[in-house]
C-alpha cells in the first residue's frame, strides 16, 4: 500500500537471491522508524490507500488483505563484548473476508475481487493445513498472500490468529 507512486498497477513479486525464502516487492517504499508516533502516521497512510466498497452484506467491504510488516532491529552486547544484532520480523495482516458474490451483490470488477480474495483464503488454508500435517509440498507459490508470508508461515515462527466473525443470521 505504501507503494511510493500512488499508482494501482499490480504488486510484483519477486525472489529474494539474498535471503532464501524472501520475497522483494516492486515499488514499494520501506521507511525507517523512531517511535510510536511515526508507526502510526504510516498505518493511517495505508489505511487510507485500503480498498472498500459497498456490498449488500456490508457497507464498508475490503476488496483487498492489508499486510503490515515491522522489522524490530536490536543491538546488544553478549558476555564476551562483542555486538549483536538481533533481528524479529511483525506481521500485522487483516485479511478481507470470504464472499458469498450471489449474496453480497457483487458484480463485474467486485465480483472479480471477490474470487481473488476467496482464492487467496484458499490458498492460506491450504498452505497452513500442509503446514500442519507436515506434507512434502507447500504451496507457498498458489497466492501473492501466501508468498509474502512465507517466511512467517513455516519453521521457527508463532502465529495468533484473531477472527471476527458476524452474528448475522444470514452467515
């Protein structure tokens, strides 16, 4: 969202040669941070790029996931003197909701957007379901969502999940 041209052109992923597992993302900016305040400044930045539209089901429907990445660099001394660099990487994703396109009313380009979102929840729930059974294959590379996160799904890493879900009876 952060792209530094306030253009719409699709997002380009790319391998990243140096870090194995790393994906670079063409056009988009990354911005060192001091504190809170300036955290915040470029959330509400990217909030106010986010994508929504009017749906029947909803008045304010995101048409695209929002990933938000913090990388925390922290120097420290060990025992012996030397410096080191310690490294953690935040993921904040809120990941627009599956649709149901005959309930929601979407149409043309909406509805279009809403199969891509449905497609990349798939894709996620695949990745996570290989993830936990272990399975050979991970199919990281099926979705951009998926292939950004990568290095957040699998090995040394912790993940929380927090759903919200509507008390509708029509879900």
């Amino acid at each position: 969202l952060l792209s530094a041209a306030d253009d719409v052109t699709r997002l380009r992923l790319y391998e990243d040669s140096a870090r194995k597992g790393s994906v670079i993302i063409q056009g988009l900016e990354e911005v060192q941070v001091h504190s809170k305040r300036e955290v915040y400044q470029i959330l509400e930045k990217g909030s106010a790029k986010r994508q929504t539209a009017a749906t029947l089901m909803n008045a304010h429907s995101s048409r695209s996931h929002t990933v938000f990445t913090v990388t925390v660099h922290m120097k420290e001394s060990s025992v012996e003197g030397e410096e080191v660099l310690r490294i953690g990487k935040l993921n904040l994703v809120d990941l627009a909701g599956s649709e149901n396109v005959g309930r929601s009313g979407a149409m043309d380009k909406r509805a279009r957007e809403a199969g891509n979102i449905n497609q990349s929840l798939l894709t996620l729930g695949r990745v996570i379901t290989c993830l936990v059974e272990r399975a050979p294959h991970i199919p990281y590379r099926e979705s951009k969502l998926t292939r950004l996160l990568q290095d957040s799904l699998g090995g040394r890493t912790k993940t929380s999940i927090i759903a919200t879900i509507s008390p509708a009876g029509i879900n």
